[in-house]
C-alpha cells in the first residue's frame, strides 16, 4: 500500500496552479506560432502576435496569462493500492492546494469563485471550492489532471440531447457561431458525445486536458472514425473564417478533442467546451516518494515573435476625446490609447442600474468618458497593476444604452457585441473598442497608473481610473452600427471557399 501525505498533495496542486497561470502549455505555443506564420488577416495576425508576446511574457515574468485565473477543474484518477494520509476529505485537501496557490504573494491570482450562486454570490476570496471528479482506479499511484478554465470561455459551453440520426458536424458548425468571439479564440474545441447527459460535458471538459496533436494527426492519417471526425471538424470550424478573436482569419482553432462513451439507444447527447488563448491544465503523478513539480520549460521554445504597434496605428488622447474624432474611426483600425479611461464590469454596472433607478448620484462622471470592461487581478512588487485584460463585452450589452445616456463616448472589452448593444451604438454615434483577450500582461504594461474611484467594496469589479499610454485596442463597432465581427468572418469565409476551390480545381 502506498501513501500519499496531505502535504504532498496539497504543495503538487498548489506548485501545478501558479505553474499554469504564467506558462502556456508548449504544444499550444508551438501551434500556435505555426498559425502566426500562416496567418493572413492582419487583425488576426496582430492579435496572435500579441498572444505570443504575452505568453513569453508572462513565462519570464511568473505572472499571470489572463486577469482570468480560473475556476479550478481537477480530474483524479485514484490508484486502488493508494490511501491518504489526512483526516481532511480529498475534496478538502485539493481545496487547500487550491487556497495557497490564489493567495501566494509573490504571484496573487485573481479570486472569482462565488458561493451562493443563485442568491448573493459572495466571493469566497480564495477561489474555492475547486470542481473535482475521482475515478477509483487500479495501480499504486495517483494521476492529477488540473486546469484553470476562464469565465469567457466556460460561459460558451454547449449541450444537446440529438436525435440518433442527427449530424454532429452540422450540430458544431451551427454552434461555433453562436459562441462569437468571447471564448478568445484561437483555443481548442472539447466534443464529449453519449453517456448521460452530465458524462458527455464530463467528457468534454476533460478531453481539453489532452495536448495539442492535429498536425502530427494530419500528418500519419487517421486510423479511427474518432479522428476522421476531429480532421474534419477541424478543417471545416476553421473554414468558418472567426479567426483570431473573432476578427477573421484562418485560425479558430488549434485542435478538436473528443472523448465518447456508450449511450441509450433512444440518445446521442454532445456536448462541446472551448478552451481559450490562456489555455491552462497540467498534468502529474503522485506515488509516495514527495510532492511533484513540474518542469519549466525553456524560453528560447517560444516563437520569435515580439508584438509592435502597426505603423497604421492611430494614436488617440482620451483626455481630449470628442465625439466627431470617435466618429472618424473605422471598423478595424487599430488604436493606442493615451490618457484617463475607466473601467467597470458587471457588478459596477448593475450597481450604477440600481443607483440610477433609485435617483442617488453617481461616484463618477461619465460624461465624455472611455470604459474598459476589467477586472484586474492585484498588482506585486513595483506594479501599478496587475495582469489587466478585457472581460467578456456582450455581457454587458443590456447596461449600454443606460450607459452612453450617461455621456459615455466609447468601450473597450473583448468578443462581439450583441444586436441590441450595436443599436445603441449607432443611436448615440459612439464606439466599441476591442482588446485582445489572452494578452493581459501585456496590457497591463500600458497601464502607467491606477486608483479606485468609486464602488471600492466590489474589490476587482470597483470602478478604477486608469492612466494609460499606447494601450493596443481594435475598433470593433463603430459609429454607424458596423461591427467587424460581422464582417470579418464573412469575408474571410468567402475567401477561404474560393481557394478551396481553386485547390480542388
């Protein structure tokens, strides 16, 4: 009988957690600058570049990926000749390797998990409870896989009880539309199909924690109808022309994962999660001998990319913004920021809702101002900031008229924004701005200066002003309602199928 102590177990979770929140797993960097060569949308290409740029970064920095660090997912596979040397549960144990990696000073991750989620959603302030499946199995050592899955992206999740005869590859192409940019592609697709219901999502979360393989797949052939099925979704997904961020281009994804398991005759339920940019999950193994630690790898692996400014970027003071220079911008021109901005998501919007209902002023003026939709993740040492990328923009659509009512001139987040939120646009004749999302350390290098200036008990949701200077941002939707999450995919898609055809011909 071999056994594993509390200690060892709670030091491997705590040590794979920091690992993941400031090293991408190689397989997707490596695929990831085999798409930067290829791509040839510029925005596209301009997006991967700073993906890149930040994921080195970051590596060098031991800070984290994305502001995002995560809800905590751990798959268990127990070997039967093992116990476990505690009086916690396994549950227990996990959560406090958990608990130390969020509060570890020299590098904080951002705690998003809330208790009481149908009610009060309290942050729990140290990121537990993590999701935790166990499968009892035989050996004498105990395999820990363990990811840190983004909000954006968790949020694009999909699930269907199919009709036996219904197409798979019709059901996905339908799907990844309707996900839009917020699950910050290029990433990975995870396909669980059968079971029950809960097993098919099961099976896709934990397909994602398999590496990155489609190129070498492409390259032997497949030898199953699993991987004749994950070429062609891939081949097709791609073809789809979303791109980088959803700006259009030739890489959405990376690779399509899919586990399967045995169904009712009456079923076929699938189930599809993404993985993002910041894609993060580790891999160890427990036998008794000590804690695990995991590898660091080498920075000269990374691509030589170093993201710069375009040359055709236009640099805008927001100090002096006024609406006739935001009514001069075009659908993908790409911007650098200079000067005040300030930030709100979620909570500050709802509270800014309620505060307006009720007649009461507002902490802050908004009047002739830029949002940018954060939550940064808290600074360290000498930093002015903490990794500070953009959330997911399309959740607040509903707040937007409410809030260009208010004055405000332009947002910046990342995905697209939905019909209603473009309307609004064009009505007030304001802007959407996109930052890159799987950039935020980046980012954050433009952010020169920081201060809370109202909702300060919301922590991360707290409304800050940010000093900026040559902060990178896409116009996503301008002044007349276009949006070039609509354009670009089209005419990218359109582009696609006309080589195609010209390669078959």
């Amino acid at each position: 009988m071999i056994t594993i102590l509390e200690a060892d177990l709670i030091e491997s979770v705590a040590d794979a957690l920091q690992y993941i929140s400031y090293y991408h797993p190689m397989d997707y960097i490596r695929a990831l600058g085999v798409a930067y060569e290829a791509e040839q949308g510029p925005a596209a290409k301009d997006a991967i570049a700073q993906i890149l740029t930040n994921s080195r970064m970051c590596a060098e920095g031991h800070r984290p990926i994305c502001q995002d660090t995560g809800i905590v997912t751990v798959f268990v596979k127990w070997g039967q000749d093992c116990r476990l040397d505690s009086a916690m549960s396994l549950q227990q144990v996990i959560d406090e390797g958990v608990r130390r990696a969020y509060r570890n000073p020299e590098n904080p991750l951002r705690a998003s998990i809330l208790a009481d989620p149908a009610f009060g959603r309290v942050n729990t302030k140290d990121n537990t409870p993590s999701v935790l499946h166990v499968e009892m199995v035989p050996g004498h050592h105990v395999d820990v896989q363990i990811a840190a899955k983004g909000g954006g992206s968790e949020n694009k999740s999909k699930f269907k009880m199919l009709n036996p005869s219904d197409s798979i590859v019709d059901w996905v192409l339908e799907m990844v539309p309707q996900m839009g940019a917020g699950w910050c592609p290029p990433g990975m697709l995870g396909i669980g199909i059968g079971g029950t219901a809960e097993k098919a999502v099961i099976l896709a979360k934990e397909s994602l924690m398999g590496d990155i393989d489609m190129a070498q797949l492409k390259a032997r052939g497949p030898r199953t109808r699993l991987e004749e099925l994950r070429i062609e979704l891939f081949d097709k997904v791609n073809a789809l022309g979303i791109g980088a961020q959803g700006l259009g281009g030739l890489a959405t994804i990376l690779d399509v994962k899919i586990l399967d398991w045995p169904t009712h005759a009456a079923s076929k339920p699938i189930a599809m999660i993404p993985n993002c940019a910041a894609t993060r999950h580790a891999h160890f193994h427990l036998d008794g001998s000590g804690p695990a630690y995991l590898e660091p790898p080498k920075l000269e692996d990374w691509p030589k990319v170093e993201w710069t400014p375009s040359k055709e970027s236009i640099r805008v003071d927001l100090d002096t913004l006024t609406p006739e220079v935001v009514a001069s911008w075009r659908p993908g021109d790409r911007l650098l920021l200079n000067g005040r901005m300030l930030t709100g998501r979620d909570a500050a919007h709802k509270r800014i809702a309620d505060m307006l209902a009720k007649g009461e002023p507002l902490p802050v003026e908004f009047a002739g101002r830029v949002i940018y939709y954060v939550g940064p993740v808290d600074p360290v040492r000498d930093e002015v900031v903490g990794p500070a990328g953009p959330t997911t923009a399309t959740r607040m659509d509903k707040f937007t008229g409410m809030m260009l009512d208010q004055g405000l001139l332009a947002m910046v987040g990342k995905a697209e924004r939905g019909p209603a939120a473009i309307e609004a646009i064009r009505a007030a004749k304001s802007a959407y701005l996109m930052a890159v999302g799987g950039a935020a350390y980046l980012v954050a290098r433009a952010i020169k200066g920081a201060r809370v200036v109202g909702f300060e008990d919301l922590g991360m949701e707290a409304i800050y002003e940010f000093e900026v200077r040559d902060m990178p941002v896409t116009v996503a939707v301008d002044a007349t309602g276009t949006s070039v999450h609509n354009t670009g995919p089209l005419v990218w898609r359109e582009k696609i199928a006309r080589e195609r055809l010209l390669e078959r011909a």
